[in-house]
C-alpha cells in the first residue's frame, strides 16, 4: 500500500483558507466592537447631560420654595403691602424673581400705589381677606452650565 501525499497538500490549502476566514472574521469582531463602544459613549455623554439637567432644576424647585418663604418672612417684617418683591442671583447661575400681590375687601388697607395702580385686589367674602398671592419664578440661562433653559414657576396664596 502506498500512501499518498494528497493530505499535506489538502492541508496546507486549508490551512491558507482558515487564515482569510480569521482575518474576516476579525475584522467583523473589530467592527461590532467599535460600534458597541460607540453607542456606550453616546449614552454616557446622555446621562451625564440629563444629571445635570435634573439636579439643576431640582435645586430650583427647592430655591422657589425658599424664595417663598423668604417673601413671608419680608412681608411679615414691614407694614402692610409694603413689600413688593424683587429679583436676584444665586451663585451666578440661578435668576430669581419674586413679585407679590395682596388679597383685601377693603381698599383702604393697601393705600401704597405703583404707576400701574395698586398693588392689592378686592374680594367680596372675608374668608378670602388678609391673603397674599407669591409668584416665584426661578430660572437658569447661563450657557456654560447647561445646553438648554431651564426654569420653574411657583404659585401660592397665603394667609397673612
């Protein structure tokens, strides 16, 4: 019996064919690896975005509660419809604005008057007397610390 060598040359040619496969098949791992850490750092950029958004306006949510109070505690300290609010910057980022209006049945509680009238309105039912009506609005433009706008708006009445 005889052998032949028709193995070793199949081999080899096998062996060349297994080689180009393992180059294909490394360039396509190589590609679906560049496209999964492509789409992870797109996301991560993402996340990192909307942190920082939802911390922002949590804060001002919280910044327009204590503008509220803050406004309480000034209308409080001074005469009646004397306090009329005012705006103001916290840590350069946050735009703060408060303005006030107060709830009487009776004009001649509020006798301090603006340019553009005064600065209470009349109910008719004592229930609604003595309250004031807050508007806080709290707001974050400032370009490097976020891409886009932010603001809250806060409306209460409170009995004085």
């Amino acid at each position: 019996m005889q052998r032949k060598n028709s193995i070793l040359i199949y081999s080899h040619k096998a062996r060349a064919h297994r080689n180009g496969m393992a180059l294909i098949m490394a360039i396509a791992v190589i590609v679906i690896i560049a496209t999964i850490m492509t789409l992870s750092l797109s996301l991560t950029a993402t996340t990192s975005k909307k942190t920082t958004d939802l911390y922002l306006y949590e804060q001002s949510v919280l910044l327009s509660k204590s503008a509220t109070e803050y406004a309480l505690l000034k209308i409080a300290e001074n005469a009646p419809c004397t306090y009329r609010g005012g705006n103001f910057t916290y840590n350069s980022i946050y735009d703060i604005n408060i303005s006030v209006s107060y709830v009487y049945n009776d004009a001649s509680t509020c006798t301090d008057l603006t340019p553009d009238g005064p600065l209470y309105t009349t109910v008719e039912t004592d229930e609604q007397n003595g309250s004031v009506l807050i508007d806080v609005s709290v707001g974050v433009n400032n370009s490097t610390v976020t891409t886009e706008p932010i603001r809250y708006f806060r409306r209460s009445i409170q009995k004085l």
